[in-house]
C-alpha cells in the first residue's frame, strides 16, 4: 500500500509538471537505456491501451483512477470506448509516466495485452465496428417527422411534439391523403428504430402515437381505417420497444397493449400476431439473461402470435419463431428451441412479403438474421455441438449490423461460457457487453449482462475477474 501511496504521490508531480510544460521522466528515460526497463513507446494512448496498462499492473478500475489521479467514471469512459476514445494530452503523459515507472513483468504483460486485442485473441472473433450515433443525424431525422407531418394538409403539428395533448374534437373524415402522409411519417420514424438513441427520441415517438391514435374517433372510409390500423400499430409497437430499450416499463407496458388492442378490434391475424410478439418482449427472460420476467407469459404470448400468423408471410413467421427460439434457448428448452430455429430459417428466407408499415422486412427485418444466428449459436452449445456454436457466434459478430445485436450476443456467449464452467471466458464477454451498452444508456443491454452474472456460480464469486467484473455493473448501477 505504502509503494502504491509513494507512486501515485510520483505520478501526480509527474502529470503536474506536463501542466507546466516541463518533461516529467528524463531520469525515467536514462534508466530504460541503462537496462533497468524494456524501453516499450506509445505513441498515442486510447482507452484500448490505457485499459491494456491497468490489466497488465493488476489494478481495478478504482485503484487505477486513483494511482493516475483521474476520476473513476474517466477511466470506466476509456473501459468502455475502448479505442473510439482518446485521453487528454496530460493524462497522455501520466500514462507515459506509469509505463515507463511500471515492473519488467507488468511491461511484459502489457505487451502480451496488445498482442492478444491486436490478434483478436481476447474474443475469438472479429467483430464488426460499431456505428457512431450522430446527434445532428438524430435532429434532421426528427425534423423530417415533423416536416413530413407539416405536409398532411389536414394536420395541425402546432405544438405537437412539445405536448401531446388531446386530439382536436373534429367531425371532419379521416381521408386518403390524410392517411398517405401518416403512413410516410411513420416509415420516417420506422427508419430510426435501429439507428436512433431510444431516450433521445422516446418523447417525440410518444407524442407522435398519442395524436395518430387521436384519429381513430374520426369518421372514416373502411379501407382507410385498415390502413390507420396499420399505422397505429407499428407506431406504438416501436414506441413500446423503444421505450423497453430505455427501461421505462410503464410507458412500454401502454404502448403494446396499445398495439396489441386495436390489432385485435381489427380483425386482422398477421396484425395481431406482430402486435403480440412484440408485446411478449416485455415479458421475455431472454433480453435479461435469463432471470426476472415471465416467461412462460412470453412464450404464452408467442405460441398465440404463431398460431395467429398461420397465414402470414414468412419474415412474420421467420421473426416470431426467431424470438421463440432466444426464449426457448434461454430456459435451455433444447429441442423446443431446435425447431424454432428451423422454422425461423424457412420464414426468414421466404420472398412472399406481404407486411406493411413497421413490421415490413426493410425496416424491422434490418439485423434479424443476426438474432437468428445469435440463438443458433445459443441453442447448438446447449445441444452440445460446440464447433457449430463458434461458427455462429463468428458469424455474428462478423456481420452484425447495429450495436444493440453485438450488446445481446455477447450476452449470448457470457452465458453459453458460463454454462460450459469457463468463468473467465463468461466475464470477458459480459465485460464487452456491458462497454457497448452503457455509453448508450442501452438498459435491455444491461439488465441482460447482470442476468447472466447473476446465474454464475457461487463458487465463483471470488475470482479476480468476476470481482472486477461485478465492479463494473456496480458503476453502471
């Protein structure tokens, strides 16, 4: 402790005289060429290295902050950002200072460190670079909603988005160009499902689903009112999902039984079965590793959206039987979940679209196939077919289209290495899922990766990286 107190004492002088403008480790740079140390140069230091240093001196996140005199969340930031993140220029050179301070065996290990997430060897598969949110992207997109709103000559968007209020009383009919324009706006909102940060853009889907379901009341023509339906569905369905995304089960309870209530009244099967799958998402133990929710309710809920899709097109068949799949495979129901996948891959490869509106192949089917394959990777570990895992879970994370389905298939592999008695490896995928899905405020994400930790063994509970590993969901509670 009292070497640990005398180097951080070091480091601060250190990182101090940087601030001055003065070279803290001429002495430091004269006993590498004496031979004391390996003389080993970073020349730009990100959180991927920064993370690399502190594994290889066999510090926690906490001790770390403290020995460079950085704040916790800072370094939990380069944790997590790996090498998307780059520290300032002082704490570039206080990380200089404490490599060059380090032991001939913590330089030696950081080396093997580099070496290991150069060659991809810290998780044996390459793994796609994850899209960068764009706040201004984010901003035009809810503009186009509101531009394509302004374009429906019937709609007042006075105010909308800053209070979804009441629908006005109006005895006016619904029309058929009233109708186009919600249905391009809701294909507008459809497009940033995947791409969009659920809290930043919660409010305004929420607002947009109150006022299009306001239009219901209204007088219209039967063949307008079944493609509201449509609308109004989709709308709240994604709002739902996106607000399960966001942890905000209230408001993602209304929505789908929203959904899932004017599908029904409108007597249209491959309807209801979208809005009751999506509705047994809140109730699925999949998306949180495998503890809380009610599954049996979940598969409840899909059993009658399949039976509802009996003739639907394939992707709806494909994407239900998918979900039931990850369900299945999580409960380790082997053969149940067996089938599904083969039933997933024959719905998902069908080119009889006929779905419209959210739940249509270009927007929802966008990163199903890496769902499928995610649970295929689950369910043949499970069957005891481990090299076929591996291939799935490779194939995964090669192709994976958006964050969130890297986020839940690291999920996926923390719990199949758990479940093989490989504690290490289970911390080192759940480590990665958490890094994804924090800085993105993904809960699901979260809530997913402390299910699968809270499955581990007890037995484990004291080994180095599963205290840091538990460290790391403390910060994130």
């Amino acid at each position: 402790m009292c070497g640990m107190r005398r180097m951080t004492r070091e480091c601060t002088r250190d990182v101090l005289a940087m601030r001055q403008g003065r070279n803290p480790i001429p002495a430091l740079q004269s006993s590498a060429a004496e031979g004391r140390y390996a003389v080993i140069v970073v020349s730009l230091w990100t959180g991927q290295e920064a993370s690399a240093l502190r594994q290889a001196l066999r510090m926690t996140i906490r001790e770390f902050a403290d020995y460079l005199g950085a704040a916790v969340r800072t370094v939990a930031k380069w944790e997590a950002l790996r090498s998307a993140i780059v520290p300032g220029q002082v704490m570039q050179a206080a990380l200089d200072t404490v490599l060059a301070r380090a032991s001939d065996e913590a330089k030696a290990r950081f080396t093997m460190r580099l070496d290991a997430t150069e060659s991809s060897a810290s998780v044996p598969y390459s793994v796609a670079p994850a899209e960068k949110e764009d706040p201004t992207e984010r901003r035009a997109a809810i503009k186009a909603i509101g531009a394509g709103l302004a374009a429906v000559a019937y709609l007042d968007t006075s105010g909308m988005f800053e209070q979804p209020a009441e629908q006005p009383d109006r005895a006016d009919r619904v029309d058929s160009k009233l109708v186009s324009g919600h249905e391009e706006v809701s294909m507008v909102l459809a497009g940033l499902y995947r791409s969009a940060d659920p809290r930043a853009v919660l409010s305004v889907a929420t607002g947009y689903a109150d006022s299009v379901l306001g239009l219901l009341g209204r007088p219209m023509a039967e063949r307008e009112r079944d493609r509201l339906n449509v609308v109004v569905v989709g709308v709240h369905a994604q709002t739902g999902l996106w607000a399960c995304h966001a942890g905000r089960w209230a408001s993602a309870y209304r929505h789908l039984a929203t959904a899932c209530d004017i599908a029904a009244a409108a007597s249209h099967p491959s309807l209801h079965a979208q809005a009751l799958g999506a509705f047994s998402y809140l109730f699925s133990s999949a998306p949180r590793g495998g503890q809380g929710g009610e599954p049996a309710r979940a598969l409840a809920l899909l059993d009658q959206a399949l039976d509802q899709a009996a003739s639907a097109d394939g992707f709806t068949r494909g994407w239900l039987a998918t979900w039931r799949a990850d369900q299945h495979a999580t409960l380790g129901n082997v053969r149940a979940a067996l089938a599904d996948v083969e039933a997933a891959d024959q719905g998902l490869a069908a080119s009889d679209d006929r779905t419209e509106g959210f739940f249509s192949r270009p927007t929802y089917g966008y990163g199903m196939d890496g769902h499928l394959d995610s649970a295929r990777a689950v369910t043949l570990a499970l069957a005891g077919r481990g090299a076929e895992s591996d291939q799935a879970f490779a194939h995964v994370f090669s192709s994976a289209k958006n964050l969130r389905r890297r986020v839940c298939t690291f999920g996926h592999l923390a719990m199949v290495r758990a479940a093989a008695g490989e504690p290490e490896g289970a911390c080192e995928a759940l480590t990665r899922s958490v890094d994804l899905a924090r800085p993105v405020g993904y809960a699901m994400g979260l809530e997913r990766a402390a299910g699968v930790r809270a499955r581990f063994d007890p037995r484990w509970s004291d080994l180095p990286y599963v205290r840091e590993l538990d460290e790391r969901l403390q910060l994130v509670v």
